[in-house]
C-alpha cells in the first residue's frame, strides 16, 4: 500500500536547535558551543539551581501530591505569582483583576496561545516584529493565522538600535496593529532601548492604538536585577493600557525542558479579564488540554517562599554577573590582540547573546576552522563561554575578520 | 477609600478613560468589550462544578481519572520510584523538539509490538507528544498541511474534544455511526456502510481501544472486516489510543485492533497517551506515531511533525518523559507497572460488576447488561440529560449530560447511592 504521505519532503533543520546537532556531530576537543541559549557554568556545564533542586526534592518527598490534570489555566497559585513576578506586587492592573495569566508551555507556548487568541478575537491580523528577532518568531505568528510585518530595530552600522527607524515604522503601521516588543536583553542582538527611548516608543505606540505584545524570556538574566528587567512592561501597564505579556522561566529559573511560562493579559476591567480567560482556554484546549504540573509546580514552591525567592534572585545575579564578565573579558581580549573594528558593542550589549556583527561568510569559516558553534546570523550565546575559552573564540574572530571578508 | 478608589476607577473605563494621566488613552475602551464569556468545557466543566458543591454525599463520575476504593486519586508506585531516582539527577536541559528518544522508542513498543519488523527497519515516524490532546493536534495540522484537501471521520459519539482538535487544525470534519442506542452497543452494519460509502482513500479517526465516551468496542472479528474494508477502500485509519492496559487490564490485547491493521499492510498513525494508564495526567506524556514506506520517508515525515511542534512549544516537557523511560527501561519497574495497570482495570471491571447487580437488585425495569458488557473506564448509561440533571440536582452526583459515567470514580462506598440514585429517575421510563 502506498503512503498517503509520499508527497511529504523532508523539512531543513531548525536554524538554532541545527547547530546544537552540528556541535555535537563534532570530534573536535577544542569545540565550543555559542548556539543555543542554554546557560553554561564556567566550567562549561549545564546549572540547575540550588533553589530548584530544594523545591523538587520538597515535592518528591511530599506524599500528598498528585499528578491529576491540573486546570486548562494551569496551576492558580503559579500564574497569580507569574503575574505578580513581571508586573510588580504592587501592580493596579493585579489589585484590580485586570490580568488574565494562564500558564503556558514556556514562552513559545505563550506567544503562540496568546496569538491564537488574537486570530480569534482581536480587530487586526496583522503583527510588527523587529528586525532581527528570534527565529522562531514569524513561525509561530504565522501558524497562529496572523501575517507578519517587520519594523527596523537593529542598525548593523552602530550595532547598536535604529531608533530612527523604529519609531518611524511604528508610526507608520496601521492602527490597532500588534507590536511584538522583546521586555529587555532583545534576542539575537542584546541591543535594547534606554529607558527615555522606552518612554518614547509607549508614547508612539499608545497614541496610535497598537497594542503591545511583549516576550519576556530573561526577566532577572540580562541586568541581574528582576525589578530592572520588567521595567519596560510595568510602564506600559501603568498607563491603564492593555497589552500581552509573554514569560518564560526556562532561563532565569534554569527549568528549560520542563516547558514553564505564563501568558498574561492585561485588560481595561475586570470583567474583560474574566471573559478573555474563558476564550483563551478553548485555544488550550484542543492544543494539549492543559499544561504540564511538573515545572510550574517548582516554580510556585519557589516564589511563595521569601526565603526561596530570596535565594533565587541570589543565583539569577550570578549567573546574569557572570554573562556580564564573559562580555568583559572578551572586550578586553579582542582590544589586547588589536583584532579590526569596533567591538565596545560587546560591552554595551545585554543579556545572554551578542550580535557580534561577523556575516554567514565568517562564520562559515570559524566553524570550520576553529570549530565554533553559532547561528549563521553571527550570534553568539555568552553563556557558552568560560574564562578558559575565550582565547579561542579570539582567535577565531580575529582570524575570520582578518581573513573572511 | 482604597474600594471607593477602585469603584469610580472601575465605572471610568467602562465609559471612557477621561482623566488619565497619560495623553493618548482619553477615548480607548477594551480591545476586548466584545469578547463573549465562553461556555465551560462539558467534560472539565463537571469537575469544577462537583468542586463547588459543599454536599458530604458529593460524588464525582465525571472526568475520567482513576481514583482507588476510597475515592482517591493514585500515583503509581512505579512512578514514585521513578520520581525518586530522577529528583536531583535531570539537568532540566531542552529535549529535541521530537522529544526524548528513549520514552519514543519504549513507547513504539507498547503500540507496535516489543519484536515489531517497523521499528527494526526504522519505519515508523514518532515524536513525544503532550499527551493524546496533543498528539491528536499534530497529526491533525499535518493531515491539513500534506493532505489539504482531505476530511476527518469521526464516529459518533466521540470524545467532545475531537471536534475542537480537528476544527481548530481547520480539517473539515464528518462523521460515521457507532454506537447503537437500542441495543447500547456498536452499530456494526452502520459503520460498515458509512466506511464503504466514504470516497476512497478517506482518514478515519478510530478509538483503538475502550472507547470514549461508550466504552462499547468492536470484536477482533469486527476489527478483521473493518480492517479488510478499509484496505478496499485505501482509508487511512489514525488510531486513538488512551487507554492501553486499562480496557481489559492486558496491555497486548488491549493493542489488538492496531496490531490487526498492521498485519494486514495499513501505514496507519496513532497517538498514544500515558495520562491513565501510568496515572500521568498532568504531566502530559504522549506519542504520536506514523507509519510509513521506508526509513527515509519516516525521516522525512519526523522533520515536518517537529516543525509543527517548534511554533506550538518548541520542544515538549521532561518531567513525565523521564518518569516514562525510568519505568519502561527498568525490567522490575515495568513488571511492577504491568502488575498495577492490571490492578486499576480490574477495579473497574469488578465496580461495573457491582453497579449492574445493585441495579438488577433494586427491581430496575430496564436492563443494565451494558454496564458489564462495555470496556474501560466509562459506561455509556443510556440516562438522558434530564435523567443526569436530576442526578445533579437531587442527589448530587456528577456525570456528563451525555449520560457517560466515569466508573473509575465508582467505588464499594458510593456504588449503592449511585445505584439508588439511578433507580430512582430511572424506575419510570
């Protein structure tokens, strides 16, 4: 019998989870892996945290549990503290009941129910992204049914942000159109606004009724601080606006392949939210159902306890300390060995990636060459890299600036 | 004066926001104002409901989750002992976007066969899935991507979220008889004409096992025609399996219907969920799986289920895989698995046993034989939805308004009250 699915072809791998499967197809002892954004201690070893190992010891050893579904909106105690994580315990939206959270499978998985959502029941089906953004942006925009519509963001002259331009293809998008708006360490080019140019781009976008969809997936990794990071969303929700807020917890708590994030919805009334809830939970439903207990589980462990959250915001700082000398080093090594070019965005940059600004070309080469890992858009995970390997990678830049036009 | 604060904030952004601080937001009401509330799923919705009420005599047979003798839910042993040895072992890293590799392959296993001539020659597609909702969801936005032009058919009744899974896949959807309200059994020469009169080559959504919500399944015999039908007609049969080792407490028997398609040549697809069976629930921990001509085009077909997968959740959750693989690749654990599944299922069987005697007891005018004739967790009673209204109401019980109820949640405490309670709106039909 022949298969209903000879026509299939085969699909090309997944530009950042790809270089993963390259890395590890590599022989080479002197491999470095500066794709996926995967935190790396110094010694080049996956973290969990102590935080996290106590909470799940604290659940393993506690017969009560069970494994029952838990609600389409996940568990309640998490999502009231997802909330309250990114928009401030203090928050009116909160106080008030305006925010509908619903946990969701990291923050893919709150982007794309949030865009079901949109699809359904929002005005305007069409959503700004800045170029660049993560890979996988447009793919799950796209299969949520939204068409996308890309506003300029990274200036490869400054490596820095095209201000400019941002504000005047915000201006010009129609009105009510959504704006996908990365909250701080912008994925892949680490390049984010001040605080005067947030101010500016709320302005912009409140004043031509777009409404804000924000992917917050290092809350608390990029400066070391959580209040710091969620600066940019609590402004705008302080404006009595509405808006979307994606979060993850695959970074900041470490918990990356237990898929753990919140969708949160900040409505005009509490009456809105509860409605919105409802709809969102027929997206979920014929989805996966519900979410998965096991990571939102440790995360509520955590963040109900003070002592815990204490410990937690401890160990975010350091790793987050830590992303920050490995940018410092590698400034320094790169200005020692007299490597061409400007590279004090290395330094001005934040969060996990730097857009170190070498082309396909140049990377093409430091992988062959030197056997460095990245994503062909020249984006390196700081994370990956130790005291001990930044040489190499020096080596390797050099080479491929000096060499690889 | 903080509440007072809160009411003319309130009652200001149901009009218009007329004195905000900030310029812009003056005229803007919710994006949102013409969001209707949506209606409570019908299956979950039951549990919130029994959750609400505060009557000691409360009993739950509506969702389908196990609960013991005494009411409980259970977590297996062998997973408690899986959950020890992983608890401060897993490094929580990202499992590739088709899931982990080892709970796929000892999951192939359970559904192909443990010598399975497919998994040898690397036939099969498969990628962990969450649970059977989401493997169900894959296949569905695959069936649509590949075969656009091509409907799904479901049997009549069904699981309610079928409909929403494919619906929202945007597969358009029809549907071929089943069950049989007179005799509460299956509608065999129904079924067979609504197969033979689908154009060729249509998909069919088959339950494999226990099916849901009637727990009325064809006979190996019936499976055989269908089988030797569907290859007539070239169907292509996806297959449903939820509850593998729950129906008759035999894993192997329980995959008898796949195991018939597969030696008779069908490429079929299944999901597989260890929601029930392993008592995973929330973990969502499942499989789905494509059989296809050869290793290259499982390849090839594994690439595009994932590249469903990244823009839904990248990759899927660790926890239960773990606790899968542990059981499934430990010969004692899964000994110990094989012993508790066949526990659970023969609770069930043995509460179908009891309900249809205190019925019979009771001098009930109908007949209750269905009770004990279908298979797995839910008995398809056949009340009506005002009969199950009247349950709610009077005697607090909770069922589905389909009249399907979950015999899991029957125990030696409540089967005489429910029995009772059935009588009584029952005795005058």
């Amino acid at each position: 019998m022949d298969s209903v699915f000879s026509n299939v072809d085969r699909a090309p791998e997944d530009p950042i989870l790809g270089v993963t499967v390259a890395y590890n197809n590599d022989p080479s002892p002197a491999k470095l892996n500066l794709g996926v954004g995967a935190y790396r201690t110094e010694e080049g070893k996956p973290l969990v945290l102590d935080v996290v190992r106590r909470a799940e010891q604290q659940l393993v050893n506690d017969p009560s549990r069970v494994k029952e579904y838990i609600p389409i909106a996940g568990l309640a105690d998490f999502n009231k503290l997802s909330a309250k994580l990114i928009l401030g315990a203090d928050s009116p939206a909160i106080q008030e009941s305006r925010v509908a959270t619903i946990q969701c499978l990291s923050g893919t998985g709150s982007l794309r129910v949030g865009s079901e959502f949109l699809k359904k029941h929002y005005h305007q089906c069409v959503i700004f992204i800045p170029k660049p953004t993560w890979g996988n942006h447009p793919k799950v925009f796209n299969l949520a049914g939204l068409s996308v519509e890309y506003y300029r963001y990274y200036d490869p002259a400054t490596r820095g942000l095209d201000f400019q331009g941002l504000l005047e293809d915000l201006g010009a998008a129609p009105s009510g159109a959504i704006v996908l708006l990365h909250a701080c360490a912008h994925n892949p080019t680490g390049v984010d606004p001040t605080s005067e140019q947030w101010e500016q781009i709320r302005q912009l976008i409140r004043s031509k009724s777009l409404l804000p969809f924000f992917d917050s997936a290092y809350q608390g990794f990029a400066s070391g601080s959580l209040d710091t990071d969620a600066h940019s969303v609590r402004t705008f929700v302080a404006d009595g606006g509405e808006c979307l807020i994606a979060q993850s917890y695959a970074k900041n708590m470490g918990l990356y392949g237990e898929r753990v994030g919140a969708l949160s919805i900040v409505c005009k009334s509490a009456d809105v939210a509860s409605k919105v809830e409802s709809q969102v939970k027929l997206v979920v439903r014929p989805m996966y159902s519900s979410p998965p207990i096991h990571g939102a589980s440790i995360v509520a462990t955590i963040l109900k306890s003070s002592d815990m959250y204490n410990d937690w915001t401890i160990e975010l700082k350091g790793m987050a300390d830590r992303i920050i000398s490995m940018r410092q080093q590698l400034f320094e090594a790169l200005q020692a060995k007299g490597t061409p070019g400007d590279w004090s965005h290395i330094i001005k940059q934040i969060g996990m990636f730097t857009f170190t600004g070498l082309n396909k070309e140049q990377v093409a080469f430091m992988t062959k060459e030197y056997h460095i890992y990245m994503t062909s858009d020249g984006r390196i995970s700081m994370a990956g890299l130790s005291t001990k390997t930044v040489p190499h990678l020096v080596d390797a830049i050099h080479a491929a600036v000096t060499r690889v036009v | 004066m903080a509440a007072m604060a809160m009411t003319i904030r309130n009652s200001a952004s149901r009009r218009t926001m007329t004195s905000g601080p900030i310029s812009g937001l003056r005229s803007m009401s919710s994006w949102w104002k013409n969001v209707e509330p949506a209606p409570k799923d019908p299956i979950l919705g039951v549990t919130e409901a029994f959750l609400a009420d505060p009557s000691p005599e409360k009993v739950n047979v509506g969702v389908g989750a196990y609960r013991d003798d005494n009411g409980k839910p259970v977590v297996l042993e062998c997973v408690r002992e899986a959950e020890r040895r992983i608890a401060g072992t897993s490094f929580m890293e990202y499992l590739p976007m088709g899931g982990s590799v080892k709970m796929v392959d000892e999951t192939l296993k359970l559904a192909y066969g443990n010598n399975s001539e497919f998994i040898k020659d690397k036939r099969i597609a498969a990628v962990q899935s969450l649970s059977g909702t989401g493997a169900c969801r894959l296949f569905a936005d695959f069936q649509k991507r590949f075969r656009p032009g091509s409907e799904i058919y479901i049997p009549v009744p069904t699981w309610s979220n079928h409909h929403n899974i494919w619906r929202d896949a945007q597969v358009p959807q029809k549907t071929y008889h089943y069950y049989h309200p007179e005799t509460k059994g299956l509608d065999f020469s129904g079924l067979m004409d609504d197969v033979k009169n689908a154009p060729e080559g249509s998909f069919f959504l088959l339950h494999a096992c226990a099916h849901n919500p009637t727990g009325v399944d064809p006979t190996e015999e019936q499976w055989r025609e269908i089988s030797q039908l569907f290859k007539a007609k070239n169907h292509f049969a996806f297959f449903d399996m939820a509850y593998q080792g729950f129906a008759s407490g035999d894993p192997k028997r329980d995959a008898k219907s796949i195991r018939i398609f597969l030696e008779d040549g069908h490429h079929i697809g299944i999901s597989q969920s260890y929601a029930k069976n392993m008592g995973l629930y929330g973990q969502r921990v499942g499989c789905l799986s494509v059989l296809c001509e050869d290793e290259k085009q499982a390849v090839t077909v594994k690439s595009q289920l994932q590249q469903l997968a990244r823009p839904m959740y990248s990759n899927p959750p660790l926890h239960g895989a773990q606790i899968v693989s542990t059981i499934l690749g430990d010969p004692q654990l899964k000994g110990l698995w094989l012993k508790e599944v066949k526990t659970m299922a023969d609770r069930i069987i043995g509460m179908r046993t009891t309900l249809r005697e205190s019925l019979e007891k009771l001098g009930s005018p109908l007949s209750w034989e269905h009770v004990t004739k279908q298979i797995g967790m839910f008995c398809y009673s056949g009340l009506t939805p005002e009969q199950v209204d009247r349950l709610t109401s009077e005697y607090h019980i909770y069922m589905t308004r389909n009249g399907r109820i979950s015999m899991a949640g029957v125990t030696t405490g409540n089967v005489g009250y429910l029995a009772n309670a059935i009588h009584e709106v029952t005795k005058s039909s």
